[in-house]
C-alpha cells in the first residue's frame, strides 16, 4: 500500500471514532446489579457519541432488562437457569459473605468456598453462551471493534478471544488484587498498598504490615477467585490450544478501575489502567421537600411531612443543599456520589469491599463507621450527630469532592477515550508492559537472582580454595626449610 | 471559618487558576541547554495563562539570557564562575562522556568520577544562592506558589524547602533511574524495564537481564549522582535539621518526564508523576526551499541551490512534507519533533541517554543506529538510503507520530494542569503514595519477611522437638515394656 493511502486510511479512521457517525462496534459481557449501573453510564455514553452498543444477557438476567426502551442493543440469549435461580444464587452469595465471621482466619478460608460456588454459576453460563452456535454466528457476523467486560464476571475475554477483537476490562476490584496483578501485571508493594478486602490502611503498623503480607500470600498461594482448574480446561477446550483463565484475562488492552485518588490510597500505576471513579456523578437536578425511600406498607406512626417513594434519584438527593450527611452500606457507586456532593458519611457495610470503601472514607475524615450487627440505637444517633455537628467531617467531604471534580477531564471522558482509543488503533499495545511475555520467575528476576549468587558462591568457592592451597604450600615450604 | 466562607474561598482560588488573571507565582530553578529549551516551552504557556514566571539566572548563565525580551522574569544572580568558566566545565564533561570507552565495565567506573565533577560544580553554584542574603530576602517576599526544577539539576528543592513553597520537577532521567527510584518511590522492575543507559530494550534475553540487574546493583549501591555527603551536609546545615539530598528531593509535590508511550518502554507510575514527552511539538509553519545549517566559512564547493543559515527552526524543517529522514545525535528534544512529523531517523548518538533514545526509536522500527567513532562514508550513505527507501521506516514513523497525536489532551497542558493542580491546592497530597513515609527496609518488607521467617522456623524447630521427644518417650516405653 502507498505512504498516501496509508495516510488516508489513519485519517479516515481518526475522523469516524472522533465524529457522531456509528463507527465503532461494542459488544458487551455485563455483570449484574451495582457492576451494570456503572456499566451502563459507559455504554450510554458510547451510544451518544454514535458508537453501536450490543449487550450480552441472558434469559435469566435480573437488572439487566432487554425490555428498558434504550439506544443500546441487547442480544437475549436462553440459559437453563431461570431469574429466580440467578436472584436466589446472588442472595445466597451476598447473605453468606455477609454472615462470614468476623474473625481474620475464619473470614479468609470461609471466603475460598463462597466463590468456588459463584465460578461454578458463572461457568455453567459462559458454556452455555460459547455452545449457543446460531448467538456465535451472529456475534461472528457481526464484527465487534471492541469486547468490555468485568473482571469479576468472566466470559468476555474468551469471547473476544474467539471473535479476534481486542478486549477493555472496567472493574472495582478483585480479591487480594490476584487479577490485576497476575494477569494485568500491575505492580504492587504489600508495605504500603493494603490488599483490599484486608480493612487496612496505607499507614500500617508492623504487625499490620505482617496481616498485609499474609492476605498476599493467601490470595498468591492458597486463594482461588473462580475455580481455574475447571476454567482453564474449558478455555483450552474452545481456543483448541493450553491456555488459562488468567492468561486470557491478561490479554486485555486496557484497564478501567472504578475509582480515583480522592478515596483510594496512591498506588503503582501502568500506562494501560486508567482510575475513572465516579463517572457516574453529575450535578444535581431539583427534588421534592421532603423525601423517604420505603418499599413496602407505610407505617403508622408515619408523619405528615413524610412522603414515602418506591425509589429516589440518590445522585439528585446527595446533591441537594440541605442534604447533612449519607447513610451508606459503602457500595463504591453511592459513596462516588456522595464524594461528588461533599456529604459526610456514615457507613454501615454489608459484604465484598464495603467495608474497605467505608474504612478508605473514615481515613480521609469524611466518614464514621458503625458495625450493623452490634451497633445500638444510640450509636447510630451518635454517628449521625457526629458527622452532622462535626465541621471536620464536612470540610473533608468537601475536600474529596475538590479532588473528584479537578480533574484535567472527567473520568466519563476518560474512559470513553481509552475505548475508542482501542477500537480506532485495534488495540493499546504501545502502552502495554513486556512484563505480560515474561514467566512468574523471570518476573521476579528469580533467575538472575539466582544466577548472581551462584557466582558469587563459586567466586568465594575459588578464591578460598586458592587461599588454602596457598597458606599449604607456604606451610610445606616452611617444614621443608626447617628440615633442611 | 464557616462552612460558607471556605466554599466561597474554595471557588474563588479555582477561579484564580483557571482564569487568565496574574494568580500564580512560578520560581524556577533550570538546567542549562537542551533542559532550559524544554523547561522555557512550560514557562512561556504559564505565562500565556496569566501566570507570573521568575526565572533564577546566574551571571555565568550560557542559554538562559535574561537579555532575551520575553514576558518571563529574569532574577540574575552573581556567582564566582564565568560564562566562559561554566561553558568549559559543560564542555568538558560532555567531552569526557562522549569519550567513555564503549565497554561495559570501564564505562561503569568512568561515570562516577565525571558526575563528581558535575556535582560539585553545581554545589557551588547552590552554595552562593542560598548564602545570598539579598536575594534570598526577595525570594522570600516574592511568596511563590510553586517551585519549578529538574532533578539533574539540584538545589530547586532545597529553595522550594527553605521558602515553604510545594516543587514540582521536570525530568527526562537520572543515571539508573536513582532519584526517581530513591526519592520519587517510583516502583521499578529489573525483569522488564531496561536502566537508562544501558542501551537495552524491555524484551531482554537471559543475559541482557542479568546486564540490567547488575546496572541497578551498580546503580543504587555503587553510583552517586551527587556527591551526597556533601549535598546532605550542606542540606542539613541550611535546614537546621539532618536531613539528605535524596529524602528532600522525595518532596516532590509532582514529577512531569519528558518522555511519552510512543517513545518509553511501558513502565510503572504514580499517581503524582504523568509522562509529558513532546509538549514542544507543533505543526510546521512554511519554510523556504532549500536549507543548509553552518556555523562557519561558507566551502567553495557548495552548489548554488544550498542557502547556509547559523540556525533553522527544527521543527519547521521536519515538518515539511518534503522532509524524509532526520540525521540526529538523539537528544529527546530532536527525537520528539520527527516522532510528531512522522520522519524516520539516522542516529548517531554522543553522550548521557542519546544513546537509549536511539535504540528506543530503533526497536519501534523508525530509525537506524550508527556509530560516529567507527561508522564509514559507505555506512552513512547506506544508512540514509534505507530509511528512506524502505517504507518501513516511514511507516512506523507515522505510527508513532499517531500515537504521540492521539491522547487525551495534549502533554503541554497536562503538564500545565498539574503545576496549576500543585498551586490551586498548595500540594498533591491526595496523589502522595505512603511509600514515602517508610524507611528501605519496610519499603521492601525486609522487616516482614524477616519475622514471618523466624516464626515459621520457630515453628519448624518447636514441632521437630516435640515429634523427637514424642518417640523418645515411645521409645523408653517400648524399651520397658520389652523388659517387663
């Protein structure tokens, strides 16, 4: 091909990502509840930019309904499970990690067989999606210019495998970091980042430290996040060569992460990730004067200036001026917006990374932090005055909303970029790290390690030796004379 | 204060920034030649933006003229040295470091002694501002918002320490990445991240990684940059505290590279540290047909479609479509300005990091290395023919030239937007990595690798004892029972 056309084609394909035309083609392997919400403010997005949005779901899916009048596309396609299946497997999972002692030890092997239960479920999907032949022939057909998925629900990545096409993540987190850092290679230091799910902070005392350096460990060694043997076999089966699941996972061109330096705390970094936290938060429209949420029978005792709703635009309400303080279970979307509004929190945190969430806001002296099981009526009054009478805690609510909003673009902004970014150049290889070609022990330099100190060993192996030979030489020369 | 007043103060200091009124105040702290060229790109964009720039100058300066009309402030101060003094002791080092033997090891040694020179050069240089009581009163009433300097060249932090003013740096690199490694936290990888200077790339063979492993073992047990006694004495009689050059350098507010994805192997971040290669880059404004730089007699042998000029705007020059290859020594200043125009290069590479940035534009297949001691009239002209006539070249020239166009925004005004970030907020704490709160030896867990090890041996020789009594006593009453 001529320099010209070459040049044209780089021109004609910048002005298409960049213009309101349907360019590019996202497909989309989804996770459920809190995940879609955030999703879906992405998605939204693409589609408004012009971009043809195609979103993977299943028979059984819950939030995500193929039926919401919407500019995205949803590709429905039939499992075996039924939604009541799904709903009760999820609440299954979320009443069990809730109920999972709060004992350190208890906590960290009762945590193994609560997610050997979920990869089973998920896998069973993914199986039934890859098999569906006329759902494949389509997606074929179809020429997605980008796949975006979730860590924690995986799928996505085998079928942009599958169908050639280069693969976003956008993820909060997985457990311990195993994900990200073995498979996106993203660099870690347990003396200074806490493994999430740790409750730590990044000022840890020694034996904090050493807890640190335990959950790592744990997650390295001993944690298995989804089931690997039983995923590795079925994305060998499919691909028809000896892959893994984490070696697919790695494959992803970039990675978005759903949060940003007001509430994380500073961590290392690759050219390839992107923190996008609280690209859902915007300013707030008008409300009603008085507002309460309430999904069943409407109490007695009920006040006239009460009005009970179903559901309420939380970003509007956090957002309202007369709004003192949120009560949160510490989900990362709900205190995004509350970062965004300046209101001080009081976290009552259920599962997952809440209480890390709430933990990361207490730190920063936005939030105070109740226990749901042991608290009393009088401490959650007390928490709330607190947070209400206390000007700390809105200065420093404010103060994370300063850093949210400055920003050189919005994290909305941001994120739409690396996608496009990746359809437009088939990719993000130039920002991705060699270390993705290196084994485990070339990783860690063990080799090199090892090789310098066995020539150090042989070095004074020598040289001693040497020395030695000397010292007896110089000891038989000395008799010999003395003889003489 | 209430709630009211500090919003209100808030909006107006956001206001301040972001408008084109005279709010913040820059001192800056440069590097002579290539540095200042770069360093003078930012300064000219503050000042477009309302913000006042005062430039510390010596009078032995070589570059930085305060004659020069320009809306930057000049603060000329007197030093001992000549113009001409400080230009031999310039010329001298580059000198020696072009003459370095090419080997390895004689290399290595070589180094240090030349940076002692430099470093005590510029120890004095400091030594003469900072005794200058005058000036250093001026500087104190100027009350400055941000201190602007370079790591290679120290005494910027110092100035920002005794002023109470935050720093930001702006750095290509330091020798083996010490500083930014050492005082900046920046997290680092041995397996994959070639040391600057040591002409690697970031696919490393076996050797070539234990090459790189044994450069940071040089680098960070063996080299110093700055002659640090010294630099730590001199720093900690001015604090009235003990202190060190690395751990005030460490204060960094925020750290600008010059260096982009295009160009720099993918390597580990911060979040305070963003890479801002090529902000110097602009399109190409017309230039006359036919051009030919000298600095000397005009040879008779010259044809009459040559026209001789002392200087040539070199951006210019590669931006024009009839430009097919760019001959450079590899300074990152030249390299940037082919990478933005899409021209391939002949590399002939001096001193300091020209020779990395030439195989870094040599492994994404955009330009030729030779070498000028040994290279022939023949390789010349065989070196220029093939990256002119193989499309290859220019091809993977453009792909750069895409990648450096195609980012979120552009790096001058990121750069921008952090320096103002540092003024607006009087910091980057929120940005900071604890790291930075934690000696070496809990940096890399030493401390907790240590107390996990003697537990688990403790534990080792605590059961062994208990097994070894345990058939000991088996033992004593099998031996009775045998002869009961």
């Amino acid at each position: 091909m001529s320099m010209k056309w070459l040049s044209l084609l780089l021109l004609l394909q910048m002005t298409c990502f960049f213009s309101s035309g349907s360019c590019g083609k996202v497909l989309v392997w989804p996770v459920e509840y809190s995940h879609w919400m955030n999703m879906k403010i992405i998605l939204d997005e693409l589609v408004t930019r012009g971009h043809e949005v195609t979103v993977l779901t299943s028979s059984a899916s819950i939030l995500i309904d193929p039926n919401t009048p919407s500019a995205i596309k949803f590709e429905n396609f039939p499992i075996s499970l039924t939604k009541d299946d799904l709903e009760n497997a999820f609440k299954h999972f979320v009443r069990k990690w809730t109920d999972l002692a709060n004992s350190f030890w208890t906590f960290l092997l009762s945590l193994q067989s609560l997610f050997e239960y979920y990869s089973d479920l998920t896998l069973k999907i993914c199986k039934e999606v890859v098999s569906n032949k006329k759902l494949m022939t389509k997606l074929h057909e179809s020429r997605f210019d980008v796949v975006l998925a979730d860590t924690v629900g995986p799928c996505g990545e085998l079928l942009a495998e599958i169908l050639k096409v280069p693969l976003v993540y956008s993820l909060r987190f997985t457990p311990g970091y195993s994900i990200e850092r073995k498979s996106g290679k993203l660099p870690y230091s347990p003396a200074y980042v806490p493994v999430i799910l740790s409750e730590l902070s990044d000022h840890m005392t020694f034996m904090e430290r050493v807890k640190n350096m335990i959950y790592v460990l744990y997650f390295d060694f001993c944690f298995q996040m989804f089931n690997e043997k039983k995923w590795d076999q079925f994305y060998s089966e499919v691909l028809g060569r000896p892959t893994t699941l984490l070696e697919t996972m790695g494959k992803a061109e970039f990675w978005l992460f759903r949060s940003y330096w007001d509430f994380e705390y500073p961590c290392p970094l690759l050219p390839n990730v992107e923190f996008i936290g609280g690209l859902h938060c915007k300013p707030a429209k008008p409300l009603p004067k008085v507002l309460w949420r309430h999904d069943g029978k409407k109490p007695d005792t009920l006040g006239p200036n009460t009005r009970l709703y179903k559901w309420i635009p939380q970003n509007d309400l956090l957002g309202h001026p007369k709004t003192k303080a949120f009560i949160t279970h510490g989900g990362t979307n709900g205190i995004y917006e509350a970062i965004y509004h300046g209101v001080p929190m009081v976290g009552l945190p259920l599962f997952a990374e809440q209480p890390d969430n709430i933990n990361r806001v207490k730190a920063k002296g936005a939030a105070v932090r109740l226990d749901l099981e042991t608290m009393s009526k009088t401490d959650f009054l007390n928490a709330l005055k607190q947070v209400i009478n206390n000007p700390s805690y809105k200065q420093n609510a404010m103060w994370l909303s300063t850093i949210q909003r400055d920003q050189p673009i919005k994290p909305l902004d941001r994120a739409i970029f690396w996608i496009e970014f990746v359809m437009r150049h088939k990719g993000a290889k130039d920002l991705r790290p060699a270390a993705h070609d290196l084994t485990w022990f070339q990783y860690h330099s063990l080799d090199v390690i090892g090789f310098l100190l066995a020539c150090v060993a042989t070095a004074v192996f020598v040289v001693t030796k040497c020395f030695l030979f000397c010292c007896r030489k110089f000891a038989e020369t000395g008799k010999k004379r003395k003889r003489e």
